[in-house]
C-alpha cells in the first residue's frame, strides 16, 4: 500500500474545523500537494460514502487557443 505522501496528499496541515457538540461525524481539512483542498467528512452511521468534487474552474477559465477544454476535462 502506497503511503500518503505518495498519493500527492499533504499530510503536514490538516486541520479539524468547529463542530457541534451534537454532531457524531468526524471532519478533516487537508490540501494535496496540487493545490486542491479537501474537506472530508467521516459518518459512522453512513450505510454507504461517497464523493463529490468542486475545482472553481469552468469555460471561463479555457485558453484562447483550447476552447471547450472545461467540457473535455
């Protein structure tokens, strides 16, 4: 098994935000080495996990010379 550091995980800074005292999840705030932040939410209830990506960049953000890259990605 591949350790953390070799996946791009930065695993020097991650930080636990404030939580209710009524909430059972565990939170983790951590970034990969290519910028990308994470926030992971661990449910021990959770019958099932899953993932979901936001990366703040669109169409917008496509070179001139590369028009619909967003799309292709």
């Amino acid at each position: 098994m591949e350790a953390a550091s070799d996946l791009g995980w930065n695993t020097h800074e991650p930080i636990h935000p404030k939580k209710s005292v009524n909430d059972n999840r565990e939170y983790l705030i951590t970034k990969l080495n290519n910028g990308l932040r994470l926030l992971m939410i661990a449910d021990p209830t959770a019958e099932k996990s899953a993932c979901a990506i936001s990366v703040r960049v669109g169409s917008l953000a496509d070179p001139d010379s590369s028009l619909g890259l967003a799309h292709f990605l």
